[in-house]
C-alpha cells in the first residue's frame, strides 16, 4: 500500500534548523542525543539584542526553538530499534552523576555540508562530564552501527541559524561586540549557567527522557 521510500523537502523550522542531509524513509527515524537546556527568562531578552545587532550587521538569524547540547549527530535508526537502542543509552547512563555547565563563549558553527550557520555559546565548565557522556553515547552508537560524534567536539548550546555559510559575518568585529553584549548583560554570569539534569533522545517526534542522579 505504501511505497517505502517517500522523498520529502525537510523544513528544518520544524527541528530547530537542524538540517537532514537524507531523504525521508518510511520506517526510518531520524535521531539523536542531547542535553536539553532550559534557559532563566531573562535569555530570551539577551538573545533578542545579540539578533538585533546581527541583524544590523547584514545577518538574519532565527532564534532556536528549544536550547541543547548536543550528544551525538542526527542518525538514522530503523522504528524497531528505536527501544533497544534507548534501552542501551539508559544502561550506560543513568548512574551519571547531574553536573554544572558554563557556556558564556560566543562561537560560528556550521553543519557538515556548510549549508546552515548557528551562533551558539561554547561549554566551558563541565566538558570533561560531558565528554564521558559522549563516549558512553558512542559506544550505544556503535552498537547499533551507527556514526559517532565529533573526535574533538565543541559542546555548544546553538542560539539561533540561518542558511549558507555565513561564518565570515560572524567573526571578527562583529563577534567581539557580540560577545561583549554576552559578558555585559546584567547577571550574564547566572544566565550563562546550566544544570544538566537529564540527557534525551529523540527519535522522530519521540522524546525518551534518562534523569541523572
Ligand atoms: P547543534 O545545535 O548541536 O545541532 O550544533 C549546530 C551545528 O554545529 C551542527 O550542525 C554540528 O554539526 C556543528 N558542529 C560543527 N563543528 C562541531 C563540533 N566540533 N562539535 C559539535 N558540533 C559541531
């Protein structure tokens, strides 16, 4: 009744700009790991001017929908896998420790095929929990035959996107005043702090949540 393989225009608006540089598949769920990050109120007021002056500077960003740091890529995992593999990050997971995050650096990244941009601030306290995290994650990866994260990862919570590689109108001048805005904003010192409190997965639409402890 259905054919199995279903080609799709994706819309990364509907996963916070990630792109899928794969078509859809019936049966195929696109997945991945990640610290969900729930930023004070006071954020959004902090993000809103960092898009203002990008905006001015000839960048149009849009804000992500929800905040994380990634721990793993996007993966394709078949439906009936979906369980065992969360089942499998659970074991490896669940006796981690909740931990303290500091991301306060401003930096430019784009995805693998350098069709997407993302302002995101850098971790830079708690990256060693976060780097155990990531090879526990990794060998669940492995386990199913899947691709691993980045040899040298840079944790980040992204800020917001735009298409194309847009790395050069985010460095230099620009990423300096940007980042003074950060280092400025009233309590930017709590703003920037996050407790990671559970790692996620999510397989399609699914969110399959593991606490720490
Ligand atoms: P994320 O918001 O975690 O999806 O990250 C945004 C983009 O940063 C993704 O498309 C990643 O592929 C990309 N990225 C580029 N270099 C790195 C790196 N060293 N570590 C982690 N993510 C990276």
């Amino acid at each position: 009744m259905f054919s199995d393989s279903t080609q799709y225009t994706d819309d990364p608006t509907r996963h916070g700009g990630r792109l899928r540089s794969f078509s859809h598949v019936r049966g195929h769920w696109a997945t991945y790991v990640y610290v969900p990050v729930h930023p004070k109120e006071e954020f959004a007021e902090l993000l809103d001017d960092l898009l203002d002056v990008a905006r001015r500077n000839g960048l149009h960003l849009t804000k992500m929908e929800e905040f994380h740091i990634s721990q793993s890529q996007t993966v394709i995992l078949r439906h009936h896998w979906i369980q065992p593999f969360v089942q499998s990050l659970r074991e490896r997971l669940s006796s981690v420790n909740r931990f303290l995050c500091v991301a306060h650096r401003l930096k430019v990244y784009t995805n693998q095929e350098k069709t997407r941009t993302f302002l995101g601030l850098e971790v830079t306290v708690g990256q060693q929990q976060l780097l155990d995290m990531v090879s526990e994650v990794d060998q669940s990866l492995q386990e199913f035959r899947l691709e691993t994260f980045y040899q040298n990862p840079s944790f980040h919570v992204s800020l917001a996107w735009c298409v194309g590689d847009m790395v050069d109108l985010l460095q230099g001048a620009v990423r300096d005043h940007l980042q003074s805005m950060v280092d400025d904003f009233d309590d930017s010192e709590i703003l920037t702090r996050f407790h990671a409190e559970e790692i996620c997965c999510k397989a399609g639409n699914k969110v399959f949540s593991i606490p720490l402890r």
